[in-house]
C-alpha cells in the first residue's frame, strides 16, 4: 500500500467511528436553568430546616450594633 492509500483509509476509518456532537437547543438552556433553580431552592430549604431543628433561627443580625458616637 502506498502512503496515500493508507491515508485515505485512515480518513475512512476515522469517519465511519467519529461521534457526532449533539447540538445545543433552546430547550436545553431551559432545563439547566430550572435544574439550578431548583437545586438553589432545595438548599436553600435544607439550610432553613436545619436552622430551625437546631433552635436558631438564621437572621442577619441578633443584636442591634451600638453606634460609636464619640472619637
């Protein structure tokens, strides 16, 4: 075999087992947008729950913060 026809052969071969690549759609988007929404709102609930078994409830602050008035 001379080297041209093993490099036609070989673009054969390599043809014949290439996976194609699907193509990205619209509706794709859609479903990784609802799926990292709906994993947000899941630990979202998660961390909630746990705060509330364990008797503290999350908030921002518990005290208000004393206002250094004098320098």
């Amino acid at each position: 075999m001379s080297i041209l026809e093993i490099a036609l052969a070989s673009q054969i071969w390599a043809r014949r087992h290439e996976k194609r690549q699907p193509k990205f759609l619209e509706s794709d988007g859609l479903k990784i947008l609802q799926r990292v929404a709906f994993a947000f709102l899941a630990f979202t609930l998660l961390i909630a729950g746990l705060n509330m078994a364990a008797g503290r409830p999350q908030m921002l602050a518990q005290q208000s913060v004393p206002l250094v008035t004098d320098r």
